[in-house]
C-alpha cells in the first residue's frame, strides 16, 4: 500500500525514531562515561590478570616481576574502587549485558 501511495505522489507521514532534542543531564551523561570507561578498565585488569597467572604457573616471570605485578594490581584495584566510589558505581555497574552473548565480565 506504502508503494502504491507513493507512486500517486502521496508519501506518508513517518514518525522519527528519536525525540528532535533530546534531554540530557550533563551528571547522568559524566557517569554514564564513567562506568563504560571502568568497564573497559575492568576488563583490561582481568584480561592482565589472566596472562599475569598464566606466565606465573608456565613460570616466566620472576620473583620481583611478581612482587611488581601484585603491586600494581593492587593499586589498580584501590583506584577503581574510589573511581566507583566517585561516581556512585557497584560492581554490578560495571558488568554490561551483551544479550543472547551473556554478561562481558
């Protein structure tokens, strides 16, 4: 029927998908950022952690690569968890839902 209007030189009326303005709250736009940056953090930390484990158990790494390596992931966890903190984030936040793929963490 769409095609038939059209041809007759009738195009009908198209609802827009999206608002012409939308409302943004500059806060929910900066935490929003926030957790998605945190989120790509997160997931960078255990991916590190994984590979960190992994060369620890073939034993690749060094006594004071270990000692540095738990340092720093520690420090990486105390940072994220006032980044959270800030930003009024939980854990759970920080996991997106990737639909018929499950969870990403």
């Amino acid at each position: 029927m769409t095609h038939v209007l059209a041809s007759q030189g009738e195009v009908p009326a198209v609802t827009p998908a999206l608002p012409r303005r939308l409302s943004v709250d500059g806060e929910t736009v900066e935490r929003g950022l926030a957790q998605l940056v945190l989120t790509l953090v997160e997931l960078l930390r255990q991916l590190m952690e994984r590979q960190a484990l992994h060369r620890m158990d073939a034993g690749t790494l060094t006594d004071e690569e270990i000692d540095r390596l738990g340092e720093t992931f520690m420090k990486l966890a105390d940072r994220m968890d006032e980044l959270k903190r800030h930003f009024d984030l939980q854990d759970e936040d920080l996991n997106l839902d990737l639909g018929p793929l499950g969870t990403l963490l």
